[in-house]
C-alpha cells in the first residue's frame, strides 16, 4: 500500500476560520473529488510562512499550521500549493511565526 504523500505548511484565514467563503475549523480535515488546480480549485496553502501574508493582510487574519495531502498543484510564482484534501492545524501566535519565518529566510 502506497503512503499518501504529506506536505506541512502555513494557512491564512479571515478571524472567523473562513477563507472565500469557506468555513474551516481547527482540527478538523476537509476533502475534496476535484482535482486540484493553483489559484483555481483546491485548498490552498503555503509551504513558507511569510508567503501568506500575499493573500491575507496579517492585521485581518489567523494563520494556523496545516497538512496537505497528495499531489500538489504548484508554480514559481511563491510557495503556494493547492490539494485536495488538507488538515487544520493549531493557531500560530505572533512569537511562533517570527520564529518560523526566520527559520524559513535562514534555511534558503
């Protein structure tokens, strides 16, 4: 049996958990049949922690870690991904994003 393909990133929502209308809770996995396609259909999120902030201006917003699973539908544009099927991870606090973000510059 193949392991599905795991992929750990960051998410930006509106302060409500919601994201274009969607409504996602913390904890929980949502899962879709289409296949996914980058800024077009899917769950979207990114690999790199500062990235969020092109899609979600930080005073508006939460960020919490997720897991994306299976093939991801990417470009070079920056680290955003999109899946079918994504798993909603804790809240990120200010003091842990700082972290991750300059782990994140130190490691390129």
């Amino acid at each position: 049996m193949k392991k599905e393909k795991v992929t750990k990133g960051f998410k930006a929502f509106n302060k409500d958990l919601t994201c274009r209308g969607f409504q996602y809770k913390e904890g929980e996995t949502f899962e879709m049949d289409e296949e996914p396609v980058r800024c077009e259909c899917g769950f979207h999120f990114c690999t790199e922690p500062l990235d969020v902030f092109q899609y979600y201006p930080p005073a508006d917003s939460v960020i919490h870690h997720v897991e994306g699973f299976g093939e991801g539908s990417t470009d070079n544009e920056d680290s955003k991904i999109a899946v079918s099927k994504i798993k909603i991870g804790a809240q990120i606090g200010l003091p842990e994003f700082v972290k991750l973000s300059i782990d994140a510059i130190l490691k390129r």
